[in-house]
C-alpha cells in the first residue's frame, strides 16, 4: 500500500492524497466510513492516470461527484474513491446552427452549472438547478426533475474507460433512460459533458429556477441530510404515496426516517448508520409489497460491503 500511496501523491498533490477519509464527509446523507484512499484530482490527465494506477495496481475505484444519491456502508470503501474538483474543465457556451453548446466539467456542482446556463440567458436546463450533485452524476443516471431530464438537452459527452482511455459519446451513444446510461453499463467515468440549449429571455429563465427551487422548498425534507428521493418511480405508481397510503410516515430505524414531509425520502434524524437506512428501506419494500402488489426499486445507489436489500 506504500508504493501506491507514493504513486497517487505523485500523480496529484500530495495534499491531495488523504488516508482513511471518513466518507461521511463526503455525501450529502451524512452517512459512510472510511476510504483507503479518498484523491481529488483537477483535471482530466490526473483523472485517467489515478484509473491506470488503480488497474496496475488491481485496486478497487469509486467516482464520487457532490455525494449524492449515495449510501455508502459503515464499514467504508476499499481501494481508492475519486473525487473531481469543482470546476475541473471549465464552462464554455459556443454558438451553432441548432442553438448554443454548452460545456461543463463533470465536478461541476450541477446547480451552479444550471445558474452559469441562466446567466448566458440559455434555456432548456432549468429542471437542473434544484437537483444536489454534480454534472457528472447527473449526467450518470440520466438525472431529473419537473418533467425535464438530462437527455432531453445533452449533446455529447466524454468518458473515461475503466483502462484510463478517453472516449467521446453522443446522445445516442450514451444510451439515457430513466436514471440509466452506458456510463452506469460500462463503469465510464464522466470527464465533461455538452448540452444544446436555446436562447431565452434570463428574466424569464430566473423566474422560472426560482418558482422550482420554492416548490423543491415546499414539499422535500430539505432540512435534513438524505441521499434524494430514496425510490425509482415505479409504472403506475408514485413511490412516495404508495409508501405514504401503507401508513409509514415518520417510519423509523435507529436514526433512519421515512420524511413525514415526503414519503418518497429517507432522511438521516442526526445520527443514522447505514445499516439503520438498509433495514429501513427493507422494512418500506417488503410492506408496500405486502399491502399493494408493487416492488419498490431503490434509486439510491448503494455502495460497500453491507450495501445490500434483502427485500
């Protein structure tokens, strides 16, 4: 472990190299142990080099943006998590026959990235500037909110390879669903992603951002940490009913709760574990099931040695 810490501090900074890092610094749930080592990397070569250094060295990876949509075991993460700093490839808008490209890095905070494309008086990524992560995770699960998606505007995108190659995707390419993507199939890790937007009037464009960033306000738990809404929305149904009508509000494990304020949310009370949001979210899929005939897919993505659902 000598030798590859010596050769991760070599790549970044060494200050840039921490060991041990308690991961729960790191998410927005406010949940997860240590990682071996937690690197945080500037641009893209440093990116694909940490990657190559992991597969010489056949040590574990994970991509880690804002922390969000993540619940990472108590018991940490082995090898090595990556994490992109903010602003990592800049932000660029160039003019085409369609519209206007616009470039962000995948480190970027997503929300700051929607309110950089509003100042440019651009349109089409308002949905985007309530959502906590980054434009890389985003564009990972094919994030979404208020009946826009990420795929809706997206262009291109460059990924890394798991060898540390650099590729470039288009829409097509990038295979977007319902928070799905080649990137999630492939194990990609986003390096920037460009969007095709249209000009807009910015008074109009701010308008709009606020009344969605109220409504956000207004009906999810904001006030807690969480990892976002806990369930995928399943046909027919909405998640956070479903959980709501089976009487679960304010349901709770340990520190773990079911939002009263949205039910589609597990919220972190103050001092949740991981297994207390695993059991919880087993308890919720197993009694919806029971009552309504309907399975519960976890949105949230979980990750380590006890990120597992029994349900």
């Amino acid at each position: 472990m000598d030798t590859v810490l010596q050769e991760l501090k070599n790549i970044v900074s060494p200050d840039r190299v921490l060991c041990n890092e308690p991961l729960s610094k790191h998410t927005t749930f406010k949940i997860g142990g240590p990682a071996d080592f937690f690197v945080i990397t500037k641009k893209s070569e440093e990116t694909a080099a940490v990657i190559r250094c992991c597969n010489q060295h056949n040590l574990p990876l994970l991509m880690l943006g804002k922390g969000s949509n993540l619940l990472i075991s108590d018991a940490g993460i082995r090898g090595v998590v990556l994490k992109q700093e903010d602003n990592t490839e800049g932000f660029f808008v160039t003019q085409c026959e369609d519209g206007y490209l616009v470039t962000g890095g995948a480190g970027m905070n997503l929300s700051a990235f929607a309110m950089k494309i509003a100042n440019e008086s651009l349109t089409g990524f308002e949905f985007a500037a309530g959502i906590p992560g980054s434009l890389g995770g985003a564009v990972y699960m094919n994030a979404g909110a208020y009946g826009g998606e990420i795929k809706d505007c997206i262009k291109s995108a460059r990924v890394l390879t798991k060898e540390g190659e650099i590729l470039s995707l288009n829409r097509e390419e990038l295979e977007l669903s319902y928070r799905s993507s080649i990137i999630q199939k492939k194990g990609y890790y986003v390096i920037d992603a460009t969007f095709l937007l249209q000009k807009g009037n910015r008074e109009d464009i701010l308008i709009k951002i606020e009344e969605l960033n109220q409504a956000r306000k207004e009906k999810q738990p904001l006030e807690y940490p969480s990892a976002g809404s806990t369930f995928k929305r399943p046909e027919g149904y909405f998640a956070g009913k479903l959980i709501m009508d089976a009487g679960l509000r304010g349901y709770r494990v340990g520190g773990a709760m079911v939002s009263e304020k949205h039910c589609g949310f597990v919220i972190n009370t103050g001092d949740a574990t991981a297994k207390d949001v695993l059991q919880l979210i087993d308890d919720v899929r197993r009694i919806v099931k029971e009552k309504f005939g309907v399975t519960l897919e976890p949105e949230v993505r979980l990750i380590g040695e006890e990120a597992n659902t029994n349900a």
